[in-house]
C-alpha cells in the first residue's frame, strides 16, 4: 500500500470514528487506525529492503512541526501528545526550548501516519479538557494547573494504547514463519538507519521533560484526562501529506 492510500484509508476510519456515539467502537477505529499505519510502514521497509536502488523518497527525512506561539501556555502537553504519537510509529523528536516546534525525524509514511493522527487526537484533547473544566470539577485547584494535568495524563493514554495497537500489528505481520524472518530484518533495519540518521542530524543537548514541578500536580485533573483518552476517538479532518497544524492558546 502507497503512503497516499493508507492516508485515504485512515481518513476514512477517521470519518467512521466521528459517526458513531459508542466509545467502543470509536475506540476500535482509533486501534485500526493506528495498525493500518504500522502495517504499511512494516510492507514499505521490507519493500525497501528488496529494492536494488533508493531513492531520496525512501530515506529517512526531517520535518518541523509546529506546535504554537511563543508565550502560548501548555505547549508542552501538545508537545507530549504529538511525541508518544510519533513514538508508536518509529518516528524521534527533538523539542524546542520554548515547545514552539518539533524536529520530527523518520521516514515520509511514519511522519505522515503521526500527524494525522495529531490533528486529530490535539483537538480532542483541548475540547475534552475544556468540557471538564466547564463543570467545575477541578476546583479549588487553579484553571492552569488543573488543563496541564489534565492533557498530560491524555497524552500519556494516548500514547499507550497506540503503542498497543502497534505491538499487536508488529505481531500479526511477524506471525507467518515463511515471512517472519526477512520481516523482522526489514524492521531491525529500518530501525539502525533511522538511528543512524538521528544521530547525523540531530543537534540536541539535554532531554526534553512534559512534566515540571512548578506546574503543580492534580489528581482529580490526572484522572479526568486519564478518562478522556481512554475514550479519545479520531476526529473528522484528515491531513495530506506535508500539511501542519498550528496551536492556537
């Protein structure tokens, strides 16, 4: 499968996610989604194991995502939902200082898989954390420190269960013993030449943490968010190849 039709196909789980009110069945479509993109991924690097030339398509490449405005609060947690996304689909970041933007560092489908995904999954997050904060439920712990915990823990569930999702189709494609043995090393070698390519390219110092102490903690918020991604579905706008989506406060 092309990079452009599991786009088109995610697109449409995405479309069926947001039809239906049941949190199972939004759950299921978030899962397919998540493994339809590990699948492809898998079949484009045993592709490119079997192919005499490369070309400059089929390496590993460098994107900047932005993330928000300067001075925007809670950046980071956008920062969190867009890493663990792009964790779960072989994909590293480098984060600004200031979370304003990503360095994301993969092949084309990973990058592509990610963010559709985040264009998703961040407009969930903002709306479900809006709609606890809404009723009131975090008080008396302040507005800002309740929606940091809050998406913190979305991100951190997120994360989880697309991680999930990716172990269980990583297992599937590896499961025939005729195919098992070049897939694995297709995979084992898609994985040394993205390292490779990291460490060539990136320029980071340090490790980047969501989590700050100044923040605060709040373990109603945690749990609310927790919920929220437990129950996050995909939403309705799929992404193109090369688009970017931009936070606003």
């Amino acid at each position: 499968m092309t990079d452009d039709k599991m786009l088109a196909r995610i697109a449409a789980l995405l479309r069926q996610a947001e039809g239906t009110d049941n949190v199972h069945e939004a759950e299921a479509f978030m899962a397919a989604a998540q493994r339809l993109a590990t699948a492809t991924s898998i079949d484009l690097a045993v592709a490119r194991a079997h192919s005499a030339t490369r070309t400059a398509a089929q390496a590993p490449t460098q994107r900047t995502i932005t993330i928000g405005e300067p001075g925007s609060r809670g950046l980071r947690t956008y920062v969190q939902l867009f890493a663990g996304i792009a964790a779960a689909n072989d994909v590293k970041c480098d984060v600004a200082s200031n979370s304003t933007y990503v360095y994301a560092y993969g092949f084309a489908e990973d990058i592509d898989a990610s963010h559709a995904l985040y264009a998703s999954l961040v407009v969930q997050m903002v709306r479900s954390c809006d709609a606890y904060l809404a009723t009131g439920a975090h008080k008396p712990t302040p507005t800002i420190t309740a929606r940091l915990n809050f998406q913190l823990a979305f991100g951190a569930r997120v994360a989880q269960r697309l991680s999930e999702a990716r172990e269980e189709a990583t297992k599937e494609a590896t499961r025939d013993r005729k195919t098992a043995p070049g897939t694995a090393l297709a995979l084992r070698n898609k994985e040394l030449e993205l390292r490779d390519h990291y460490r060539q390219n990136s320029r980071a110092r340090g490790t980047w943490q969501a989590s700050r102490a100044s923040a605060g903690y709040s373990s109603a918020a945690r749990r609310a968010g927790d919920r929220a991604g437990r129950q996050a579905r995909l939403g309705s706008s799929p992404e193109l190849p090369g688009a970017r989506t931009r936070l606003r406060k």
